[in-house]
C-alpha cells in the first residue's frame, strides 16, 4: 500500500487540483482547509460538512492532526515540546507568550551544521531538513494544544536559509487567507548570516521580518563562535543586509547578539557595533546567554548586561534587551531534544 501524505505538504491549489482528480468541485478546498487550519482537525471523520465518501478518500491518502509530543516542559511564559516528525526524528519548537501575543518558534532541520561554538543544537550536526509539511504541522499541534498563535519565528533548531525552499513555502501556506491566513508582518525567519541567501530572499522572498545572528563586533571573534558562517566576512554581511532593508522600503534588520561574559560584551565591543550598524536601518537585540551544559560560555550578570546595553544605546544604537522566556525550561534550542536524547 502506498504511503499516506502529510495533508499539511498540500498547498491550497494542490488540494483543489487533487480534489479535481477525483471529480470534486473546487470548494470543498475551503470546507477541508477550514477544517484543517482554522479548527485544528485531528482526523478527516471531524469534517462532517463532506459526504462520507470524501472522508474516506482522504482518509486513505493523507494523515491530519496535532502531534503527539514526546516530552514538554513549561512554566507561565511558555511551553516547549519535542514533536516526533512524520519523515522521523524529533524536533523542538516553542510557545513563547500568552494569549494573542503568543509566539510561536519554529524549526526547519532535524539538528543544525553551522556548528555554533554556544549552542546545543549545533553539537550534533544536521540530520535533515524537515519538509514544508513537517514545519507547518509544528505551528498547528502549538495552536491546537495552546489556543490561537499569531506571531511565528524561524528561530528553531537548523538554519532557516540550508532549507530555502521549504521555509518560503511554508510561510506561504501559513499566511494564505484560505489556510491559516497569518500576516507576513508578523513573521521573523531567522539566519546565521547565509549572504547569498540573504541577497536572494531580499530579491524574491515574502515580506516577512528578518533577524540576522550577529554575536560579535569583530570578524575573528565571529569566526570562532560561528564557524559555519565564516567564509563571508561583515562587510559582506552588512551589504546583504542593507540590500534586504532597501527590498523592503527601509524596514531594518534585527541583529541578534548573544552576550556571552567576557567575549563580546566590553566597551570596546559597543563602539565596534557602532561602527558596523549606525550607517544603515538596524535594531540590536541583546541575548544574554542560557546556559548549555558542556559549553563553557556563562551569561553576563545582570549589572552587566545593563551596563553593555546603556553603551550601546549611547553609541547611538537602536538597542533592546530581550530577556528570554523559558530560562527554566531549557528553551534554547536544542537543549530538550539533547536532553532526551542523553536520557535514552
Ligand atoms: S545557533 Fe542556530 S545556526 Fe547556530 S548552530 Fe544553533 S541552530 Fe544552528
């Protein structure tokens, strides 16, 4: 018998042109994606404005629903779950937020090969990538568990930009008014810095929000804490990025910078900043560090953080501090799957 389809792989013209195949008019596309995406469906039996023929039609070629986690672990400002994947493995992903405000973060690979000298999802390289139904099945099992979520970030375990196509694709099936129908306004796909993917997404790409892994205000110490992205230089980085903001008309780029003591959050480091990102449109977001186990990076205290963040602010930065939700669930990415993983 041949394998089921993860129904989410289905973009809504696909479903329409399936649905033609088996001499089904076009609408019920809507009836099935209302179904799927606006009443989070875990089974084609639920649909019961389709005669029971098309249930059953849809029964044998396609699996539907939320998955089931394999472990969670939450507190009051938000929930992680290791998800089993339909193609295998498990991957992480992240309600971070409350109520509408809710975010949801996403995964794109099953592990990570930028190496990151700070993180745990890069200490086991990269499995693969997940398909474009495999990330959207993410967002719908969060919905499902957790109610409505309207913020989405690509900020998972992988790197967003290895999986091009398959992130495009699913920010199009979840912002399509006649799926999930989420605004591109309200989306971040985050990189490590993939300069020629960053070009090609400015040129091509849905309007979505950006956010770049900065991590350093000089090219040695980038080198040595991302190794996968050494081989474009800042320069080079911040062209791309300039590239994008123009694409967009002015929106900036976020430049996410991890603050690890005593590696890049000194003085010196500030100014450097400054003279990288004052010349065009940015918003430096400052990380401090959650600790990894068997990393030796600890986060600046508090005190510090401050400080590094009012000499950012006086260099004339667009600066904020974002303290992480989720500390004490392990809610960098890659710490729950490695923690599971370790268990077994
Ligand atoms: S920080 Fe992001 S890009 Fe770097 S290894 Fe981890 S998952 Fe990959």
């Amino acid at each position: 018998m041949a394998e089921k389809t993860l129904f989410y792989e289905l973009s809504y013209d696909q479903l329409e042109m399936w649905l033609a195949d088996q001499g089904e008019p076009a609408y019920r596309a809507g009836q099935i994606c209302e179904w799927a995406y606006q009443r989070g469906a875990s089974s084609f039996d639920e649909m019961t404005n389709l005669s029971k023929s098309v249930r059953e039609v849809l029964a044998a070629n396609f699996t539907i629903g939320p998955a089931e986690p394999i472990e969670t672990n939450a507190d009051k400002e938000a929930e992680k779950m290791l998800l089993p994947m339909p193609g295998g493995a498990e991957v992480e992903c992240v309600r971070m937020g409350m109520g509408s405000y809710a975010s949801a973060c996403l995964s794109t690979q099953v592990g990570c090969s930028m190496r990151c000298a700070f993180c745990a999802t890069g200490m086991g390289g990269c499995e693969r990538n997940l398909t474009v139904g495999e990330i959207v099945l993410q967002l719908v099992t969060m919905r499902a568990r957790t109610g409505d979520i309207r913020n989405v970030v690509y900020m998972g375990m992988g790197e967003a930009f290895h999986n091009y196509q398959a992130v495009v694709d699913s920010i199009n099936r979840i912002t399509d008014k006649r799926e999930m129908g989420l605004s591109p306004g309200r989306i971040t796909v985050s990189t490590a810095g993939v300069v020629p993917a960053i070009h090609r997404y400015a040129k091509e790409g849905p309007h979505t929000e950006l956010t770049v892994s900065l991590n350093a205000s000089d090219q040695a110490t980038r080198d040595r804490l991302m190794p996968g992205v050494s081989r474009w230089d800042l320069g080079d980085l911040l062209s791309a990025c300039a590239a994008f903001t123009e694409s967009r008309s002015g929106q900036p780029v976020t430049f996410a910078y991890v603050l690890l003591e005593g590696i890049n959050d000194t003085f010196e480091d500030a100014e450097r900043l400054s003279k990288l990102l004052r010349p065009q449109p940015h918003h430096l977001n400052l990380i401090p560090y959650n600790k990894v186990p068997g990393k030796d990076f600890k986060s600046p205290n508090p005190f510090r953080v401050d400080t590094f963040y009012k000499a950012c602010c006086k260099q004339g930065l667009n600066t904020s501090v974002r303290h992480s939700k989720g500390r004490r669930i392990a809610a960098a990415c890659g710490q729950l799957r490695r923690r599971v993983q370790e268990a077994d």
